[in-house]
C-alpha cells in the first residue's frame, strides 16, 4: 500500500519571472472495508500543503473564495508541495490569470499547461498529457530512494512554436487548432478534440471515407484484437455493411457501428462510448474499442488486422487521414514519448508511457515527483 502522501517539488525552467501552480483532484477516504471511497472534488490551498474541499452541484460557476495559486516563483525556485492520496489529479501551472479554454472568457490569453497524477492506495502515476492541448511544456522527474530515478522530458526548446507553424501549413481544418494572442503569438495549440468543442464541426467527416474503406475492408477480411487482459483475443468481421461483430474465446459477442470522425477524435462517443450495464462484457467491449480508435487516429487499422499486437512505430501516421495533431506531437517530443489522443496509450507490448511506481511488493516511502514548467530539461 502506498505512504499516505506524495511530496511534489514544482521547478520554473520558462524563464518567466513567476509561476503559478494549481492543484486538483478528487479526494478519496478509506472506508470501513478495504477499498477507497471519492468524497468528492477538491484543490489545494495556496500553501501547497492544505486540501480544499469544492462545494458541487448549482448551475453557476461561483468563485471559491480561497486562494488557490501555489506561487512557484521565479527560475531557479523549487517550492515542495504535500498531496495527499488522491485520484486522478491535475498539476496546472501558468502565468497568471485563472485556465480556460472558452472563447470570449476574460482569461482566455491566459498561458498554462497541466500534468496528470493518479494516487491510490496502490501506485502513483502520471504523465504529461497532450490530450487537450500544448503550451507550457512539461516534464516530470520520479526520485526514488531504492531504484533509479525515471523521468519524461516531454517538449524540447522551440518544439510547440513548429508544431504550430506546420499546422498553419497544412490549412484548414487543422490551422484552426494554433490560437494565437490579439498580438499575433501563439497561445496554445488545441488537440482536435478540443478544436471540436470550440469550434463544433471543425473536422466532420474528416476520417469518413477512411471508416467506409474499413468497414469494407472487414466484410471480407478477419479483424483480431487482443486485449492484453485476461479477457483475451477477439475476433471478427463485419456483417451486412453496418456492424462489426468481434467474437472471443468465452462465447461474448461485441459490437461496433460505424464511428464518425468525432467518435474517432473523442473515443468516447459513438461506439467507443460506455454503455450500461457497465459489466465485464462491457469492460472487455471498451478495452477492445479503444484498440480500434487508436489505430483510426495512427492511420493502421487497414494495414494491420491484428491489433495491437501486429502495430509497429515506424508504421504510425504514414497512411491518411491521420491525426495530424498526435502525429506532430511524438515526431518533436524528446524520445517521442507523450499522450496525444485519449488512447494514445495502447501500445503493442501493453506497456504504457506513463510513469508509474506498484507499492504492491514491498512498500517504498520517500518517494517524490519532481514537476517542471521547462523550456528543456536537460
């Protein structure tokens, strides 16, 4: 079981006179079981140390009245944080001003960026996250006292400004996702997730000739996805035009209609979107369906009818359409390494590219997470 707490040391490598850092996460409790139970969202105080607990419910968005900015300060200060175990935590970091990506808000100029951090009785882990979108790059350092440290550098020096430019090159839709400041400099670049809530229809019918070749493609060929869980292979083809119906080892059936382009760029709508009753089935349903949106976004699934097993790198992104935002991001990330499209962890050997420490062996304390807002961190 892990310590109770994560100690976070939050360093400013952007060169900018004051950082700021925010917090956020769900609060869990022990119950009187062995399990866990989230009591509910909450941040934590400017002092870095104190959990704030967020009242919910209530159709407006009220000011909390408590201060939440951590003041990370200037380059070269390393202001040390004390979370306690929560679940599925954000580190922001920015420049002032509150985050928000909606137009027409007053902060939208704002400049931030966030990491992700799990925290549960078991592990902790995190990643920085281009799910979203790109600004502030971010690294994330794991000390350890019995192993080597691991680290992930995410965004070398100038990395996002290119990013941005060869978006612009390729035209609509994908320029739209480089906003810029009334001054002309780049703000953030949106992923096309995000370009689709901001602009809704931004990419419609981006991928739709793509998913008809698919679906013809499986009317006659065999489709396999592995699951990499104990749930197993499943396998399949596509019946009268319209669903396709993967079949594993236990006699479960799963089904797929055809995604839509906002299916592929969300993998939580359409096909890919849960449904009820969330049982086992279900769960094997889903983890087989993120296999098929990962690989519409990567551009394989017409060359590579075993997913995920059968994908190799060099193949990503070589085939359009393509997600050209994810493809851009692991072309000029250190090590191509980082999280681009919401599955963007399914991988052929099942590993992920997060960082990720088990207390499940033996426990290990003094652990901590080394945060850096950073142009590069060498």
């Amino acid at each position: 079981m892990t310590q109770g707490f994560l100690d976070i040391i939050l360093v400013n490598r952007t060169g900018a006179r004051m950082l700021y850092a925010h917090i956020t996460g769900r609060r869990l409790r022990r119950n009187a079981g062995d399990g866990e139970d989230d009591v509910g969202p909450m941040m934590m105080r400017s002092d870095g140390v104190t959990p704030h607990m967020l009242a919910t419910g209530g159709p407006d968005r009220r000011p909390p009245g408590v201060d939440h900015e951590i003041r990370v300060g200037g380059p070269g200060q390393e202001p040390a944080t004390h979370v306690l175990r929560e679940f599925g935590a954000e580190l922001s970091a920015g420049f002032g001003g509150a985050f928000t990506d909606e137009l027409g808000d007053a902060n939208y100029n704002s400049e931030w960026t966030f990491a992700e951090l799990t925290f549960n009785k078991n592990e902790v882990y995190a990643n920085i996250s281009f799910v979203d979108f790109l600004n502030i790059p971010v690294a994330l350092h794991l000390a350890r006292h019995t192993r080597p440290p691991e680290e992930v550098i995410g965004m070398p020096k100038g990395a996002i400004t290119t990013i941005a430019h060869r978006l612009e090159q390729l035209g609509n839709p994908w320029k739209k996702l480089a906003v810029r400041s009334p001054s002309g400099g780049f703000i953030r670049i949106l992923s096309p997730n995000s370009g689709e809530q901001v602009y809704p229809g931004l990419f419609k019918g981006f991928f739709r000739e793509y998913v008809d070749a698919v679906w013809k493609h499986y009317e006659d060929n065999e489709l396999v996805a592995d699951t990499q869980r104990d749930w197993g292979m499943f396998r399949g083809r596509v019946g009268g035009g319209a669903l396709l119906q993967l079949k594993g080892g236990d006699g479960w059936n799963l089904t797929y209609e055809k995604p839509t382009t906002k299916d592929i760029l969300t993998c939580d709508t359409g096909p890919f979107a849960v449904r009820q009753p969330r049982d086992q089935r279900e769960e094997a349903r889903l983890n087989v369906g993120a296999r098929i949106a990962a690989a519409f976004n990567r551009g394989t699934l017409l060359i590579n009818p075993r997913q995920p097993n059968g994908e190799r790198i060099e193949t990503y992104y070589t085939h359009q359409p393509i997600n050209h935002y994810a493809r851009l991001c692991h072309k000029m990330s250190v090590g191509h390494r980082g999280y681009a499209f919401p599955y963007d962890d399914v991988s052929a050997n099942g590993k992920y590219g997060q960082l990720r420490e088990h207390w499940k062996s033996q426990g290990v304390d003094g652990d901590g997470w080394r945060t850096s807002g950073c142009e590069h961190v060498v």
